[in-house]
C-alpha cells in the first residue's frame, strides 16, 4: 500500500482495544523536501509483559532515495492482553 497519509496508514494496523502510544523519541539528521518520497525501515527491538498488558517498543528509520538516513527514532505502546 503506498500512502501519504499517515493516518490511512494506522487505519490498516489492527490494535487491540485500549492500546496506548506511551513514548516517542526522534533524531532528525537532514532536511526533508516537501513531496520526497522515503523508505521506513522498522524492527521490533523489545517486548516485555508486565501486569496482564505488553510494552512494545519499535525502531525506525527514514532514508531518502539516496539511502541517506534522514531520521530515526522508537516508539513503545502499551498493548493490553486480549482476554
């Protein structure tokens, strides 16, 4: 799916009931074209389970077309357990 609209994005991600985006964190290395198309690289780097709901945290990284890495950053949520 391409999309330039981060929410149409989201709105293909399946979360479970109640999940929260608990941090962000982004180092922002270059300046980005209005209009410049980027690949996003991202990883699961940590999953722990504490108390009935998981922390998630994911890695990311932005490159431009000349795979010059422009940002990268986490974000964790806090996914609830489905039961």
């Amino acid at each position: 799916m391409t999309s330039h609209d981060p929410l149409a994005l989201l709105e293909q991600i399946e979360l479970t009931p109640g999940t929260l985006h608990v941090t962000q964190e982004m180092e922002l290395y270059a300046p980005v074209p209005v209009g410049m198309a980027l690949l996003c690289e991202a990883r699961v780097a940590a999953r722990s389970t504490r108390a009935g709901a998981s922390f998630v945290t994911f890695e990311l990284a932005l490159k431009s077309p000349s795979d010059t890495i422009v940002m990268v950053g986490k974000a964790t949520l806090l996914v609830p357990d489905k039961s």
